[in-house]
C-alpha cells in the first residue's frame, strides 16, 4: 500500500499541488536525488527490462472468476503485445541523460511535513531506484497526479485526467530543477525544453507499465483493491495522453 495511508504525517494531496513552496521543495529533492553517484554500472536498461518483464507476466495472467475474467478480456482489446513495440518506438532510443532516478516519485511517496507556515517534504519508497533516463521521474510523477489513492469505496481509487499538472505547471517544476545543475543560461533551457520533451514520452511508459502490473497484480495480490480497473484505467489513461499529445 502506500505509506501516506500508514505513516502519522500529511502526504502530498493536489490542493497543495499548486502551492510554490511545496512543489519547489520537490524539484530541489529531485535534483539533488539525481546527483548521486552509485557504485553499479551506470546503464538505463532497467525501464525496457521492467515493461518486458510486466508485460511477459501479463499475457500469462488467467482467471476463472467470471468477472476478472471479462475485464482482462475487456484490457487485452487495447492490443498491448503490439502496443509495447510502438511505445518503444516512441520512447526509444533516448538521448536523455541518465542519472540515479527516484523511479517511483508520485503521490503517495511524498510526505509533506512541518507546520502550514513552514512546509517541507520526505520522499519515501525508494526501494525502485536505479540509474535511468532523468526525465523518467518527471513523467512519472507527472502522470501520477491524476491517480488519487484516498477513496474508501471500490475500486479504492478514483481517476481524474484535469489534475495532471498544467503545462505550466510542468514547465514552472523543471525550470525549478534546472537552476540547481549550475548550468550556463542558454545550455539550462537546452535541458529544460529536453526533459519536458522527453518526459511527455515518458508519462506513457509510467502508465503503460501502471496497467501491466495491475494485471500482475490482480493475479499475485491479496489485497482488496481494484487492480483489474486500475489496469484498466492507466492503459485509457495511456491513450489519452498519446492521442492528445500526438504521440
């Protein structure tokens, strides 16, 4: 589960979304987060392993309960063995640096703490971390926005695509990121305009591999969430983004 659900401070919700000090705490986070160095080869493999490995383990998934069983059905109709290859198509090769991403940054990983007046954040769940293409984590979190993981009724989670933060918003996040590298002016836009180019690719790569585990875990989990409709709901979510964005 996620560990806002558990942990005695308030997460991250999206009425504080918007809220400069917050989210410039978090591009501050991200950046230092991304200049670590770790002792293991230094290679962005990881993405394409996890959506094979997700998606390998999906196409094996079956379920006698009659009801599972339609809306695999109904998610299999999406074409996601030849959706794969086209998602790999536009996300890759990727000439986006790499660096030592969170890899799992969103909502539910990101505590706020302190008092109204002096806010600041704790990013937990980083047990996913590896080296990856840096604009991963943007397009990850950036997708996540639109998932909220607080609603008490089945399927245990709602889907809202107007709470994805606005262009702005995601220009307003990177710009704040990139004044930490200590780049020259015109070299800092270069990334700038590369990490919110790359990171709308990677919004679907986030929601692609989203609907390939929540079919994994419909099978595996004992957990009483809506996998099934998550899986569902990220892959429509998937669509959208590639449709709109002319992807």
């Amino acid at each position: 589960g996620c560990p806002s659900l558990f942990l005695g401070k308030q997460w991250y919700q999206r009425r504080v979304r918007g809220k400069a000090e917050v989210s410039n705490h978090l591009a501050d986070f991200l950046s230092d987060y991304h200049k670590m160095v770790m002792p293991f080869g230094k290679k962005a493999g990881r993405l394409e392993q996890m959506l094979d490995h997700y998606h390998s383990m999906a196409l094996s998934v079956e379920f006698e309960d009659e009801d599972k069983a339609k809306m695999l059905k109904k998610i299999i109709r999406y074409n996601i063995d030849e959706e794969l290859e086209t998602l790999k198509d536009i996300c890759f090769p990727c000439h986006d640096e790499v660096v030592f991403c969170h890899n799992n940054l969103s909502e539910g990983n990101i505590l706020l703490c302190g008092h109204k007046d002096d806010r600041r954040i704790q990013v937990v769940g980083s047990d996913l971390s590896s080296y990856n293409y840096r604009s991963y984590d943007f397009g990850h979190f950036f997708a996540s926005m639109q998932f909220d993981f607080g609603s008490s009724k089945y399927p245990y989670f709602e889907r809202d695509r107007s709470k994805i933060p606005t262009e702005q918003e995601r220009r307003e996040f990177i710009i704040r990121y990139s004044r930490r590298l200590n780049l020259a002016v015109a070299q800092q836009k270069i990334v700038e305009d590369k990490i919110y180019e790359y990171s709308e690719k990677f919004m679907l790569a986030s929601l692609f591999l989203r609907g390939l585990w929540g079919i994994v875990q419909a099978d595996v989990s004992e957990l009483q969430f809506g996998y099934l409709d998550y899986a569902l709901a990220s892959f429509q979510a998937y669509f959208e983004h590639k449709i709109l964005n002319d992807l």
